[in-house]
C-alpha cells in the first residue's frame, strides 16, 4: 500500500491485458502486488514490485502487516490464470509513505521502461473505498488490509 501525504492511496486499474485472473472490468482497480522471486524477501519484493508497476523510488516503510492474507481464484478462471499453476495466492502487505511528487509515478514506462505496463490510469483513494474497488474474490484480502493499515491513512503531519 502506498500512501501520499494526505492519507490516499494508490490505486491502479489493471490492463485488460494484464491477466486471465482480472475478468470483471467493474472491479479493475488494485494496488501494487506481485510475487516473491527465488531467495528475495518480502519487503525487498514489495519494493521491487511497486517499482516495476510505478517507478516509484520514493517510498519509506510505515508498517508490515501482522499477517499473511491469501485468495482463492474461482473454479471459472483457475485453470486459465497463471497457466494453471496455482490455484490462488499468499500475500504479505506492506505500507509505504510516498515521498516523492506525483510526476514520479509513471505506470506507461513502469521501472524506468524495463517492464510491461500493468495499468492504463491510476489515482489516489480513500483506504475505506479499497475493498468495494477489487475484484470480488480478493476482496477479503483487502478488507484485512485496509484493518492492518487504517491508522497510517491520514495526513502526514511532517
């Protein structure tokens, strides 16, 4: 989760192309995710996956998520998303204070132009409006991540 200076937070909405798993194009709004890559941690993923989906650099971590959150896909799409591979996700969430100016955020050229673009526009959002803006089958996650960070989405007081 990445949050500015006011309390709001990123929100992308995916690429039709972006994945089997994103079928619902009333629900395509999402937050930075992605996966951990062999011998990486998880915060080193998190800010390697927000870089590639942004460009964002300009991040400082706030909080860890107490826990791991995880989905199923629905039977529908399972055999489709991810080659068939896997049948849902564990995720770890971290927040992070945005630091830099909007300019910045570059979801065209994402990771300075190295990475196939994710989202086709972005804004920032109220933390309660999260839940109602995903895909319903991952809508628990976010609802267990607007909890873990709700008191970090306020107005930066520096």
């Amino acid at each position: 989760m990445l949050l500015n200076r006011e309390g709001l937070v990123f929100v992308g909405r995916r690429r039709r192309s972006a994945g089997p798993e994103h079928v619902d194009d009333s629900h395509a709004w999402q937050m930075p995710q992605g996966g951990i890559d062999p011998g990486e941690e998880p915060l080193q993923a998190a800010l390697r996956e927000l870089y590639e989906e942004t460009s964002v650099r300009s991040a400082e971590l706030i909080a860890e998520a107490p826990d791991w959150y995880g989905y199923d896909l629905p039977p529908e799409i399972s055999g489709r998303a991810w080659r068939g591979r896997y049948r849902g996700q564990m995720q770890k969430w971290f927040a992070f204070r945005f630091t830099g100016e909007d300019r910045e955020i570059d979801i065209d050229h994402p990771g300075g132009g190295r990475h196939k673009a994710e989202f086709d526009a972005w804004r920032w959002e109220r933390i309660e409006n999260l839940p109602g803006l995903i895909i319903p089958f991952k809508r628990p996650v976010y609802e267990s991540v607007v909890e873990a960070f709700r008191e970090y989405a306020r107005p930066d007081p520096s």
